[in-house]
C-alpha cells in the first residue's frame, strides 16, 4: 500500500505541478472524468487493503496521470497551477496558487527569481499592508469595477507648497 501511495502520489505532482484539473476538462473531458472515476477505484481499494487491487488499481491511476499530462503537452497547454503578478514600480514577479506542487514548477522554470505564494500568503501579505488602504481599494474597485492598482505611493495630510 505505501508503495503505490507513493507511485501516484508522484504522478499527481507531475500533472498538479502544472495543470489544473479544469484544464484538463478543456482538452479532453473523457480523460478527464475517467482520471476521476480511477481515482475513486484507486481509493476503494487502498481502504481494503487488498495487495492485489491496490497495485492493480495503483498502477491504473499513475497511467491516467501520464494519459493526463500527455494530452496536456500534446495540446500544447500552458501551465495554469499558477499564476505570475509583477509589480510594475519595482518589477518584482511573483507566482501566485493554490496547489502546492505548482511550488516547485516555478522553481524549475523561474529559478529563485521568482518566488511562489499561495492565495492565503498573499492575503495575509495584503492584510499587513494596512487595513486602512484594502478599505479604500475595496471601496473603490466597487464604484470602479475593473479598477487595478497599478502603484502604491504615500498620500500626506499637508496641502502643497506648506
């Protein structure tokens, strides 16, 4: 059992280091919703433990992982796991997602230059800022839907030329 929860548990780091399972659907639907149904078969038998439908069942699903990953790169797919966001003063980049395997795909094709956040990093990162400014961002990009921030800079009490 620990074998084959390793095997796909590699398999899936492969396909979630870079795609989103939404972008599998895109490209093949079928595959898609046979990965799932192989899943479920892949979780059936690691609760019955039995040796012989767990490496059957094992081996099926690291399979519909390389099927997946396949298709993806025959598509010609690119990598949606994550997203990159570049401050336009400073240039920083940064590479924003929710599956944690997308971390190391950022590090393979971006190195150290750009590090990867996930969504609640970032959020926490926006709520040190100042809850004042998210107030007023948020108030904003109300009465502007479609608003960005495009910079940040420093707005003092004092009139001009005092």
């Amino acid at each position: 059992m620990r074998k084959w929860f390793a095997e796909v548990a590699i398999a899936a780091t492969a396909f979630e280091a870079r795609w989103t399972w939404l972008a599998l659907c895109r490209v093949d639907a079928t595959l898609a919703q046979r990965l799932r149904e192989q899943r479920d078969l892949f979780d059936a038998a690691m609760a019955t433990g039995t040796g012989d439908k767990v490496e059957e069942q094992g081996a099926a699903m690291c399979r519909g992982y390389q099927a997946a990953c396949g298709a993806l790169e025959r598509a010609g797919v690119p990598d949606d796991a994550y997203v990159l966001g570049s401050d336009p003063v400073t240039g920083q980049r940064v590479a924003i997602g929710a599956q944690k395997a997308a971390a190391a795909r950022v590090k393979q094709v971006y190195g150290d230059a750009v590090p990867w956040m996930s969504t609640d990093e970032v959020a926490a990162l926006v709520g040190l800022a100042s809850a004042d400014a998210m107030a007023f961002v948020n108030e904003v990009k109300k009465l502007f839907p479609g608003a960005v921030v495009t910079g940040i800079r420093k707005i003092t009490d004092q009139a001009e030329g005092s």
